[in-house]
C-alpha cells in the first residue's frame, strides 16, 4: 500500500513532491492510523498559514487519544483536505491518496533530503517495535515471564 | 429508562408556592418588557411522585461504595462514613450564609483552623490553605506558589517543571496552566524516578519537580530524598501530589522527606463522598518560607477570636470565590477527629495489607507489573492474557461488573501495557478481597476457555458496551427538544 | 476509632498469605531516616457519641438567621429547597458513586448529568453544556480561557457589575499567563454601553454580569453586538432563578454563558461546595473544559449515555490540556437537577416572580424609615442598593435583633459609603419586610 515514490518521516507523515509545480502534498500513514484506531475528529490548518519543520501543523483525535500532526517541512500551507474532516473513514481506506491532509509550497526543499525512503520508514518501524519490547524487558524481574507463567 | 423529558406532561408538576394573589403586579411592571423571556423555559414538568421514582431508578444503576467493592487504584474508594452527613446537615453548618460576619461564625471558622492544623501536621509542613476546590485545583495553586517565590528571588528564567512520566494527568496539564513547559522524567527498571535521567534535566532553567510519592504503581520512592536534594541544589522546589496519602498517613510526612508544598484530596485519604464525580477538595499544605503566597484570606486567631485576613502583601490571590469546600472540610475535620492519631496511621497501615494481600492473592495467575511488597496499591500487567488469547484489560474490566465489581483503574499509569491497577482501601473485609480474588481468577479462565464471554462483556448490566466512536463524532449532549410549556393559570 | 474490618486474627492470616511477620516488614521500603516514630500530635479519637457532641457545640457557636430574616445575597441566594430534594438527594448510591468511566455501570449518573446539561442549555439558551465546574468564579474564569484560545488575543475586558470575587479569581489565575484585564467600572448600578465600546478592541471577550453584583438589568444585547464587532467572544455570567424570566443569554446573542447553580437548591454551607455551570454555542464544544455526558447506543442499539469527548480532557491530554479540571461539583449538579425537575418552569418562574415582587415591595417600603434612601434607577432582579445612614453599626444592630441585614459595600466598592446591597427571595414574606423596616427604624 505505501507508495514507492512517497518520503516519509518519523512521526509517520508521507509527502508526495511534486518536482514541476514544486509542491509537497502531505498525510498521514496507514501505521499512524492504525495506531490511533477509532478517528473522531481532526483539526486542521488554514490556506496561507506558514508552517515550520518538526512544528505542528494540527491535530488528529480518536477517541482515547489526541496526536499532534507534525509538518515535514518548512513553508506555506497553499491547500487543505476539506473533505476529510468530515469523512475520517478515508484515511482508513485510502491514507495515501485522497486521504491527502495539506498541501505546502516548501521554502527550503533541500529538506526533502533529510525524511526517509519508503525502505528506510518500513526499517524504522521495524526497529521502533523493537525498542518497545526492550523498553518492556528492561523491567527487573526474578525469572524470564512468559504468558505460559499466567495464562 | 426514560428520561425525565420523555416523562414530561404540561400541568403535571406539584405546586411548592401559593399561586399569585390578585392584586400582584406581574413581572413586566417592575422589569423592561424587552428584558423578558417571551415563553417560560422548556423544562420538564412531572410530579412529586413522579420525581421520586424517577431518581430512585437512577440510584439503581449506579454503582457505588455503598452497593459494591470499589477496587480503584489511586482514587481510594474507602467507606464514606454516616456520621459525616448527619453532621454536615446541621442547620449550624449548612445554613450558614458565605459573608455572615465573622462573629457569627466561631464554630466553624475553628473547625476550618483546627483542619489547617491537622492536615499541616499530617504533612510534615507550616501552613495550610483550604480554598482549593478539587485536587488539580490544588496543584494549580502549589504551582503558583512555587512561580511567586521564583519570581520575588528573581528567578523568572525558570521555566520547565519536571515530571515523571507514570504522572496523573492533572499534573502536566496544571503545568501548563501556570505557564511552564513539562518535561518528563523517565522511570526506571524498579518504577521509580530514573536518577540518572533526572539528572540530565536538571538545570537553571527548572522551576521544580512535581512527584507523587507513593507513586501511582503503589510504590514508595525509594530515592525520594536524593531526588529532592538534587531537585533543591539545582535551585528548584518539589511539589507532590497527595493523591496516595492513604498509604502513608501517620507513617511519614512529606515535609520530612523533602516536599516543599503539596496537596491532599480529602474526597481520597479523608472519606468525604465521590458524588459521581464531584465535589472534592484540594487542600494545600507548604513549607514556612512559601506561607506569604498562600491564597487570601487566610484564618487566623486573633486571642481566641478567629477571623479572615485578607492582608496578604505577597498572595497569589484567589483560586476560588468564597472560602473552599467548606461542607468538605467539616466531613475531613469530622473523620479526622473521629480516628485520632491511631486510627489515622492504622488506616494507612490496613490499606497496605490489604493491597498486599490481594496482590498475594492474584500474582500466580496475574503478572504484576512490579513484583515485591506494595504499598496501597498495585499494578498488574495483562499483556500475557492479551497476546495469547486476545483478552484485554478492558474485557476483564468489563466482565468484572458481571461480578458486581467496579473494575480496578484500567490503562493508568501510561507506562504499563494493558495496566489495571487495583487499590481496595482498608475499609474492606477480608471476605471481600477473597471473593474478588476468586472472581478475577475465574475471569482468567474465562479468557483462556470461553474468551468471547469476556470480549462482549458486560452481559448483565442496563446496557451493553457503548458506542463511544458515534458519542463522539456526532456529539449529542442535551435532550433536543424543550418541554411543552406549562398551561396558563386557571381564572 | 476507625472504620477497618480486620481483626487482629484476620491480619495475621493475611500477613502469612503474603508471607510477611509483620504489618511493619510492608513497610520497609520507606528509608528509616523519614520514618515518623511518634503519633501524630493531632487531638486523640472521640467516640461516635463524643464527635456528635463536639460537633453540635461547634454548631451552636454559628448563629443561623431565619430565612425570612435573611437579606443578604451577593452571590449566595436563600430559596426554599422542597422536602423531596433532600431525601433524594442523600440517597447512598448517589453519594458514594465515583466518576462514570465505566459507562455501562453508571448510566444513573450519566442520565441525571445528561438532564442537568440539557436543563442548562435550555436556561440559557445555549448548545452545550458541561456536567459542572467548582462555582461560578472558577467557571467564569474557564470560559475566559476558552475565549483567549479561540480568539488568540491577550485582552480581557470585564464589567465591574461582575462579581467581585469572580473578578478576583480571574485576576489570580491569568495575571501569569501574560494576559491584561481591563475592568470597566459601573456608574450607579450599570455598566456604560459606550466605556465598554471604546475598551473592546483587540479584546478576546467582554464579560457582563446579568443581573450584575449590584441586582441591576444590564442592556445585554447591545453588549454582545460590541463584543463581537470588536472580533470578541461575549460572555455572559448569570442568575439561573433570573433566568426562569430572563430572555437567555443565547437568545441575546451571548457566545458562552457561565453562573453558579447554588439558587438551584443548593444549601449555602458558608461558601461551597456549590455548583458552577458553563455553557456555549455549539462551535466551541471542543473548546469547552471538563466532562461531558453524550447520548449514544449499546452494541444491540439500546439508547445509553457515556462521557464523551474526553480528548478534551486532561487525562489524555495531558499538558496539551487547555484545562487542568478533573474531580467537578457532580453531586451538587445533580441537587440542582432535582429541584430543577421538581418545581418544573411554573416553579421556577413563580420563585423568580416571587424574588422581584419582594424585593420591590422592601424597596418601596424602605425609604419611608428617615434618612434611608434608594439612590439608583436601574431596573433589578432582586437586589439592590440603599443608602443607610452608619451602615456599619446599622448592620451590626439589625444583627441583634435576628437580622441579616444586607451587605455593606464600601470594602467592594470605594464610593459607595453609606450603601448596602439588600435582596430579597421568596422566602421573605410581606410580614419578614414589615418586620425588618421597623428593626431598620430602630437601628439606625
């Protein structure tokens, strides 16, 4: 499903670069959607708001969490979904089209170098899961736990 | 079940005043005809009768103490005692009018002195201040305290509060609201505070430290004293967060172990009743040197006269109109003088039994999140039951009310996975923990053998489980339609 | 003295279970250098019996007035509260409740939050409303909140009818957060239209007490039509008894109304705990702090209520929270609920008809005692202001002969030296007022 051609960063944002026109499409991933589960709300930004790498730029809300959206570049917000906001159902179904969320014209597109491939991303969700299950096992224990133990 | 709306009938509510007598002027002749209502407001009309049932069937779907074992950890759901009530019902106490003159009010305004004193020493600090309405309340004026001391040394720079990241919510939220940014403290293999990464966030620019000590996995801080010490030569003050006091009351105070200001939640450690939801009271307790920023007015007694004073050069102000949760502090002040020193320390020292006991009861079946003695409380992880047969602790948790049970906390503290954290209070029977014991276990069968039982859970309550996604997409948050209004006055 | 149920016997099966010798081994993980080793020097445990009697000798040094004696409002109101309220109201499962996280537990609790919210909006005339704050200045000082996010501006512009310990609590908690408050005073019980005008610009709101602290009708919708010509949010804090009269501040055009719900059957218990109430049109739902019950369907499409739009709240979250509230008032919202449902709206407009007949017969009645006067022409509710020669000792005489006689406002308000705010409910009688104008003769 994640297209070959998309970057990606680490707070699970794709951006579709549009060399000719200059412009940076960006949402959100299908990883980041799953995690959130039941989406009830998002909040969004307006046309012409100027936006900043690693900022914010709005919110999506489920229904036991809010999770800010994180811009992957600097510069001009030039167009918002706004078709989204009223039928979340689309990034379940469809996050890396018309579950699109903004549009931007990048200040500075040299940034695009510093996001990830679609391999990278895919090996930095790899790794992140990982990371929990040693977060998870730095616990003290007696002896090794497994589920048999309990369950 | 109806709600009142649906219940509504034009003319069908009982009359409490005498209807108006000839000769009395209507409403339009004393007030601006523009300035009036053009139909009464579209509230129900149901009779006395009506009334009655109508609230006595909602009394029967709801859990509480008074009807069921109440396991929350963190909230402490112990018995909320008769006794309080009756005395808080006095006409001397809840008929007494907010700006009576002093003179008028010596027995209660030394009942709220006399609370200041208890609770100062319960705390191991100098000064109280009662005004707090609720525990985040509370945290919110400990965090102005500790801003007003920065500021009057000059210390305007100090802009970050630190916080563990096992931390109630209210906490970062409070930090905010008093205009510092969180930063977050890892906790380390053992559930406490990580020393080492406290000390890489250490710095001039920390403001303080808010702790909660028993911490909200039950356990005591091991390192609290070195935390405070590197938290104070940093240049920081430490706020705690009361919630846990039930564990440690008469067993060790705060203001020993390194605490400059901190609250309680009287609706926790003191019995005063949850509600619903409300009210509660957040008392605040500080060391001497912050006692100049506390709220106005203060109590104080003046020969054996007691009064308010307002005259407070330095204080933060008001965080509240009025004096506090006064019917609060009666019931605190009432519970306390009924327990005495002895009882105080034996409630804390039954609510760690009796944590510790259950906790032995479950641990061969239950994977405990941090396994060695607790203290009011303890956290279990249920990870196991979800990998391995897709059980969560949201299904055990609403398999539970099956049993009768108010399930335990569920998904607090943040850094356990799938947490239920269980606190039973010493006011519970032995008995008691055994049958919730037994029914836990029989819930983890039940997840082993028949685990969609458990998935659609609860089977035996006035509803099953609720549509939470539709609640809030489309947000439906007041009965639509106004009521009929009522018929006009018979001629 | 104290409530546990183990017996020495039980603990020391207990303490075997957990495989512990003692109750003081669970202890051992506080450092002994922090150990407290003596008791507590708090008074020792009084008996059941004993507590009773020091209680009542405790109560017996506050002097209660009779309702019919009583004419002080200023923010705390004396109505008669039905039999029924009570006996309902203390009902164990009400009391001992805790918050209704589990919905499916605690659908009694959800459905009267679910009444009192629609009972609100419906007074006020507003969209939604959340299921309580601490009181009225707290409540007030949440819609102020509400009102710098939306509206990114630092400025709040407040009329001086506002009550002053509402005003005080707004002061307190927004001085740090770099916001300026601009307080526009009344001029003899009204707050000049055109002062406000000029002080609206780049404000985030402009809050209007109605009736104001001085019992004064306010032109509340010229204020909401500057407000939001200015680009501001208009913020109304309210009587909710007026309001039984009142046209609502929805229907002026307010944007978020606020007010303390302790008329609505709520005992005066010197100060709390009362209720406090927001409300607000429907764009700021997202906006508003605090818990919020919502209609919804179980898994087999029966209708329930649940908490909803906790992503507003800060246990999710956290420090991204624009309010810190967690425990509210909801058993004192659920006292109001009661009576609200109790005396339905020929109640409530019969107690509100009853407060302004009332207050305008003492008013008439008052200026007859020699050197007593009614110096301002402003319509009220049920309170307002008469000048009294030595008010102070006036006061302090009516107190001796059985009566609350008012508040004194010069503290409050600098100019206003010889004048007391007096109110009047149903509960004084034409009798009452006879009664009090003749102590008043006396004790001037």
């Amino acid at each position: 499903m994640r297209p070959d051609d998309y970057k990606y960063s680490e707070s699970h944002e794709w951006i579709k670069y549009n060399e000719k026109k200059k412009e940076a499409t960006v949402g959100i991933t299908d990883y980041a959607v799953k995690q959130l589960a039941d989406l009830v709300h998002i909040d969004l930004p307006k046309v012409g708001d100027n936006i900043e790498q690693g900022a914010p730029f709005g919110e999506i809300e489920s229904v036991k969490t809010v999770a800010d959206l994180v811009s992957p570049l600097t510069g001009k917000i030039i167009e918002v979904n706004k078709e989204v906001g009223g039928d979340l159902d689309t990034l379940k179904e469809e996050p890396f089209e018309d579950g699109w969320l903004i549009k931007i014209k990048p200040s500075d597109p040299a940034e695009l170098e510093s996001l990830m491939t679609k391999k990278e991303y895919e090996e930095f969700l790899e790794s992140s899961e990982e990371d929990d299950k040693e977060d998870g096992d730095k616990k003290e224990k007696d002896e090794d736990v497994d589920e048999d133990d309990f369950v | 079940m109806k709600t009142i709306f649906e219940k509504s009938h034009p003319g069908r509510s009982t009359a409490y005043f005498a209807a108006a007598a000839p000769g009395e002027k209507p409403v339009s002749a004393y007030l601006p005809e523009k300035s009036l209502r053009a139909k009464p407001p579209g509230l129900p009309e149901v009779s006395e009768l009506e009334i009655v049932r109508h609230f006595t069937e909602l009394s029967h779907r709801t859990f509480s103490i008074d009807g069921n074992f109440y396991p929350l950890g963190s909230c402490t759901m112990k018995y909320n005692p008769k006794i309080n009530e009756k005395i808080a019902a006095m006409a001397g106490f809840a008929k007494l009018h907010p700006l009576q003159p002093f003179d008028t009010v010596q027995g209660l305004l030394e009942i709220m002195w006399s609370l200041e004193r208890m609770l100062a020493e319960i705390a191991g600090m100098d000064a109280v201040t009662l005004q707090p309405a609720a525990g985040a309340q509370g945290e919110l004026t400990g965090l102005l305290l500790i801003r007003s001391h920065h500021q009057e040394n000059k210390q305007d720079h100090r802009t970050q509060i630190l916080i563990p990241d096992s931390a109630h919510g209210t906490n970062p939220a409070t930090a905010t609201l008093s205009g510092y940014k969180t930063v977050s403290v890892k906790s380390d293999g053992r559930g406490g505070v990580d020393l080492e990464d406290l000390k890489s966030k250490l710095s001039d620019k920390v403001a303080g430290m808010m702790i909660t000590n028993p911490s909200t996995l039950g356990l005591f801080e091991e390192n609290i004293r070195e935390i405070a010490d590197l938290v104070h030569k940093a240049g920081g003050l430490v706020y705690m967060d009361g919630a846990n006091m039930n564990a440690i009351q008469g067993k060790a105070r705060p203001g020993d172990f390194g605490i400059d200001v901190m609250h309680f939640n009287l609706h926790k450690t003191f019995s005063t009743p949850h509600g619903g939801g409300g009210p509660g009271s957040g008392p605040v307790a500080c060391k001497k040197f912050l006692e100049p920023y506390l709220p106005v007015p203060r109590i104080v007694k003046d020969g054996s006269t007691f009064k308010f004073d307002g005259a407070q050069p330095k204080t933060i102000g008001k965080v509240k109109a009025f004096w506090g949760n006064v019917g609060m502090h009666i019931r605190a002040y009432t519970y306390i003088r009924f327990h005495g020193p002895e009882g105080i320390r034996r409630n804390a020292e039954h609510a760690v039994l009796n944590a510790n006991y259950l906790m032995s009861k479950l641990k061969t079946r239950f994977k405990v999140a941090y396994p060695r003695v607790c203290m009011h409380e303890f956290v279990i992880d249920n990870t196991p039951y979800a990998k391995k047969t897709g059980v969560r602790t949201l299904d055990m948790a609403k398999r539970l009310l099956d049993y009768n049970y108010h399930p335990p906390t569920i998904y607090f503290p943040l850094i356990v996975h799938e947490a239920m954290m269980i606190e039973p209070t010493e006011t519970e029977s032995r008995e008691t923990l055994d049958a919730f014991a037994d029914a836990m276990l029989k819930i983890a069968d039940e997840a082993k053998n028949t685990p969609d039982l458990v998935k659609k859970a609860p089977h035996t309550m006035p509803v099953k489980r609720l549509d939470e996604v539709r609640a809030a997409k489309n947000p439906n948050v007041k009965w639509c339609t106004p009521c009929d209004p009522p018929p006009p006055p018979e001629e | 003295m104290d409530y546990i149920q183990n017996t020495p016997a039980d603990a020391s099966d207990m303490l075997k279970s957990i495989g512990v010798k003692s109750i003081d081994d669970l202890f051992a993980s506080i450092p002994e250098a922090v150990r407290l080793k003596r008791p507590l020097e708090i008074p020792p445990a009084l008996p059941e019996q004993d507590l009773l009697a020091h209680l009542s000798a405790l109560a017996a040094r506050n002097r209660t007035f009779d309702a019919g004696r009583c004419f002080l409002g200023a923010g705390a109101y004396n109505h008669y509260v039905p039999a029924v309220v009570d006996a309902l109201f203390s009902r164990g499962e009400f009391l001992s409740a805790y918050t209704p996280y589990q919905a499916e537990a605690s659908q009694g609790t959800l459905q009267h939050i679910f009444e009192f919210q629609s009972m609100i909006c419906e007074l006020t005339g507003m969209d939604v409303a959340n299921a309580s704050h601490y009181d009225g200045g707290t409540a007030l000082e949440e819609a102020v909140a509400m009102a710098v996010d939306h509206t990114e501006r630092k400025k709040v512009v407040l009329s001086g009818g506002v009550n002053p310990q509402y005003r005080a609590v707004v002061k307190s908690l927004f001085k740090h957060l770099g916001a300026t408050i601009v307080e526009v005073a009344q001029v003899r019980g009204q707050t000049p239209v055109a002062t406000l005008k000029e002080a609206a610009q780049d404000a985030a709101c402009i809050v209007i007490q109605n009736p104001n602290f001085l019992g004064g009708i306010e032109d509340v919708p010229a204020v909401a039509e500057i407000a939001h010509a200015a680009g501001a949010l208009a913020v109304a804090s309210v009587n909710p008894t007026a309001l039984a009269l009142l046209k609502s501040p929805g229907e002026c055009g307010f944007d978020i109304a606020v007010g303390e719900g302790q008329p609505l059957g709520i005992d005066m218990n010197f100060g709390g705990p009362w209720a406090g109430f927001i409300a607000a049109k429907k764009e700021f739902i997202r906006g508003m702090p605090g818990r919020i019950v919502g209609e919804t369907v179980d898994a087999e499409g029966k209708r329930g209520f649940t908490l909803t739009l906790q992503a507003r709240e800060q246990h999710i979250r956290r420090e991204k929270a624009s309010s810190n509230i967690c425990t509210n008032q909801a058993l004192m919202a659920l006292r109001a609920t009661i009576y609200l449902e109790t005396l339905g709206p020929g109640g409530l407009g019969r107690v509100a008809e009853l407060c302004v007949q009332r207050a305008h017969e003492l008013a008439e009645k008052i200026v007859k005692v020699p050197g007593v006067k009614v110096p301002f022409q402003y319509p009220f509710f049920h309170e307002f202001v008469a000048e009294i020669p030595h008010p102070a000792q006036t006061l302090t005489r009516l107190q001796e002969r059985g009566f609350l006689g008012g508040l004194y406002l010069q503290p409050i308000f600098r100019d206003l030296r010889d004048h007391v705010l007096l109110c009047c409910t149903e509960r004084n009688t034409s009798a009452d007022i006879d009664a009090f104008v003749a102590a008043l003769a006396e004790s001037i």
